[in-house]
C-alpha cells in the first residue's frame, strides 16, 4: 500500500514538472490564425508569411523574441486607461504556447491536427467588398527626391444614399505607398471643382493655403489671430477611411455606418516616399454597406494644431490641442497622428462637472504603426466636453528616427516635418448634421479655434 501511493505521488509530482510537447498544427497555428495572419499573409503589411509550418519555422526564434517582449502583435495603449475590442495584446496562455513551441524544439506535429485553414480574401481585410473604386491609371512613382502629396477623384455613380459599415483603402504598391484618406466630396460641393476626375494632381499645401490667407488678411488690415495650442480638425469633407502603416480597416459595429450621398466622389489623398527605385501605383477603395438603416451616424474628426516649434535637441516638448462637442455623442475610438519625432500621446476628457479622464495614454508612440483604438463600449460623451491632446515629441539624437536633431520643427506634410493630430470616430443620431456636434449655435468663431 506504501509503494502505491509512493508511486501515484511520485507520478503526480513528475507528471506536473514534465511539459507536454508544444506541436505547430495542434498547437501554435489557431494561435496564429487567431492573432498574426491578418498581417502575415501573402500581400500584407508583414514581410513573412505564417500561414504553414514552412513558412513559419525559420522564424521560431524571432518569434519567441517578439512575444516575450511584447512587440508583436503591436499594441501600445497603456492598460491603466480603456479598455479596447480591438486589443491586440496576446494572452499569457498563447505566449506561453508560442515559447514553449520553441523551447521544445518547434517541432511541426502530425498535420491532422490542424485546424481548417482560414478562407482569407485576397487583397482585403474586410472580405468581399460590395463596390471597390480603384484609381483609373496608375501613378509613377521616382526613385528619388521628394513626391508632394498626390490627389485623385473618383466618382462614386451612386444614384442613392449608401451607409458604409466597412471600409478599406488598398495600397496597389506597398513600397511607395505611405498613406492614402479616402475623403467624399458630396454633391455641389466646390472642392477641387476645378480638377478632372480621375487625374492626379498636386495643389497648393495646407500651410501654403494658410498663409495665403493670413497674408491677405494682413494686407486687408484684418489679422486673424494665432494662437498656439488651439484645436479644432473639423471640416464638412467627410473622412471615409485611411491606410497607414499598421492601419487596420474601417469596421463600424452593428447600428454604425458612414454617410455616403449620391452622387458623390471620393478624392483620394496619396502621400508617396522614393526608396530608391521607381515603381507605379493604383491603390484602390474597398466599400461594404450595411445591411439595414443605422441608428447613428459614424463622422471622423481631430483634436489638432498645426501651430507649433519643436525646438533642437528637445528630449520632451509637448504639444496641445482642445476642442469642445457642442451636442451629446459617443466616442467609438481614437488615432493619434504625429511623425518620425513622436514620443508619446494623450487623450483626456475634460467633463462639462469638471471631472477630467484619461480615455488614451500611448508612452511609446510608434509612428510605424499607425493604431486606431475601438473602446470595448462607446464612451458616452455629454454637451460641453472639452476633447484635449497631447503629443510628445523627441528631437534629440537619442531618437534613432529623427532626420536631424539639430534643426527646429514645424508642421508640414512629409515624414521629416512633423504632425500633431488626435484623429477620433464619434458616432450621432444618424439625421444629426455633424456640424451641429462641432460648432456653437452663434459662436463668434467655432468652439476651440476649429473651422472649415
């Protein structure tokens, strides 16, 4: 009887220290279907493929790195604040899975054990597209020098209203597509009017078109003021969708679409970067429409200034902007935009009792992965909350991405100037015009210094 229950405790205490063995098909590929194939597929962001053994084993080691260090899948909103649908963040059972695949020898297993292969639509993340609006012809990209950003209409031939519930823009070359918005310029509208569809052009800069303005308005003897720090982003353009490194699709949730009228165009807008070879671009649009009416209207917005200098060699400057909603909403999530610079990011809400929250702390911005963050429910935000941001910018040598620290920054366009832009979707009563939520009923000028 003593040698039996020596034995039982003896297997018991072995059985517990000995792991079982950790295989590919069984055990590590749902993991991967589940967390890295979005990317790691054929055509997408990644550089590798996990979709088989083969594919996968060479890159065991690196793989186990990445997880115990966090840095895959990416994920940068610190858990303190908000909680996301779209958490990236792996479970500690599957980087326990992942490692102890490695540790063991990344053994592949027997293949019947694989879980049935996902049907993954070529070229979208969203599935079948119900309309996809692809650039007419394609455009050259050169090997070098500096591309200014490019635009591109697109009628849409819509004879009725559409509501979109997903949305994708599609790169048609990754390697000189940095980013594309997909604005819609709706019937009447005198954006662009004097451009052909359909054929790319350059106009005048965002901070061209500014300081014509305020040069005219000095010379009129009406300065308008400048006021560091002041927000505002709002413009009547509907923002439909954007690609950026890391970027996922739009998806909107059940009762949320976007306003597509008929007869409206999108007017594409294409930031290009040379990487030494010439190459040719038609990115595309992918649309699916919701399937009934929505209950409220998803509008695309930012907290945003473009008034600042970033002085050399600054390790921490901080840059703020506010903007107050003028009518109750729900925010559905939220993008911080800055460049190569970018340190870190804040999001608060400043509540009409006084009361302020943190709805979004990113202490290690990334500007590589541009990451829309989906709250796990939209947070409710009353009449009279004041949106504040704050981005971080680092301007020292220690930056290992910054072009030249000995030079002052300002706002501009390509990678090398600098950005800072708190984007957030913020969803309506779906008969509710947008510029109701952002704009005071008679306001000497719109709330937060925001305008057209």
């Amino acid at each position: 009887m003593r040698l039996l229950i020596t034995l039982g405790l003896a297997s018991a205490v072995f059985g517990a220290t000995v792991p079982r063995t950790v295989t590919f098909h069984k055990d590590v590929l749902p993991v991967l279907q589940k967390n890295c194939q979005t990317c790691h597929r054929p055509g997408e962001a990644a550089p590798m493929a996990f979709l088989t053994y083969q594919q996968t084993r060479p890159w065991a080691k690196a793989i186990r790195q990445a997880v115990l260090a966090r840095q895959m899948p990416p994920w940068f909103a610190d858990p303190a604040h908000g909680k996301w649908s779209n958490d990236r963040r792996l479970s500690q059972a599957d980087i326990d899975t992942l490692v102890g695949w490695v540790d063991s020898g990344a053994k592949e297993g027997d293949a019947k054990d694989a879980p049935k292969p996902v049907e993954w639509v070529r070229g979208w993340g969203i599935g079948k597209p119900d309309m996809v609006f692809e650039m007419p012809s394609a455009f050259s990209v050169p090997a070098s020098g500096t591309v200014v950003y490019q635009y591109v209409i697109i009628p849409t031939g819509l004879t009725g209203d559409k509501w979109v519930q997903m949305a994708e823009a599609r790169p048609g070359n990754r390697k000189v597509v940095h980013h594309i918005i997909a604005f819609v310029r709706e019937p009447g509208s005198k954006w662009f009017a004097d451009q052909k569809p359909g054929v790319p052009f350059a106009p005048r800069s965002q901070a061209e078109e500014q300081a014509r303005g305020q040069a005219k308005a000095e010379k009129e003897g009406n300065p308008q003021p400048r006021r560091s720090g002041e927000g505002g982003g709002f413009t009547a353009r509907e923002f439909l969708v954007g690609f950026a490194p890391g970027s996922p699709p739009e998806v909107l949730g059940p009762g949320k679409a976007k306003l597509l009228k008929a007869g409206s165009d999108l007017v594409l807008q294409l930031h290009y970067t040379a990487n030494g070879e010439s190459g040719a671009d038609k990115s595309a649009i992918g649309l699916i429409f919701a399937k009934d009416p929505p209950k409220q209207r998803v509008f695309t917005s930012a907290v945003s200034t473009n008034r600042f200098s970033i002085p050399p060699g600054a390790m921490r400057h901080e840059v703020s902007a506010t903007m107050t909603l003028q009518e109750d909403a729900e925010l559905v999530s939220l993008l911080p935009h800055m460049h190569l610079r970018g340190k870190s990011f804040l999001y608060k809400a400043v509540y009409p009792t006084g009361e302020t929250e943190v709805l979004l702390n990113v202490p290690n911005y990334r500007f590589d992965w541009q990451l829309w963050y989906q709250f796990a429910e939209p947070k409710r935000i009353p009449k009279g909350t004041r949106l504040e941001v704050t981005g971080t910018f680092d301007n020292s040598a220690n930056n290992r991405f910054n072009p030249d620290p000995t030079k002052e920054v300002h706002w501009g366009e390509q990678s090398w100037e600098e950005m800072m832009m708190g984007f957030f979707d913020v969803a309506i009563d779906a008969g509710m015009n947008p510029v109701k939520l952002f704009r005071a009923e008679n306001p000497a000028r719109p709330s937060g210094g925001g305008g057209e």
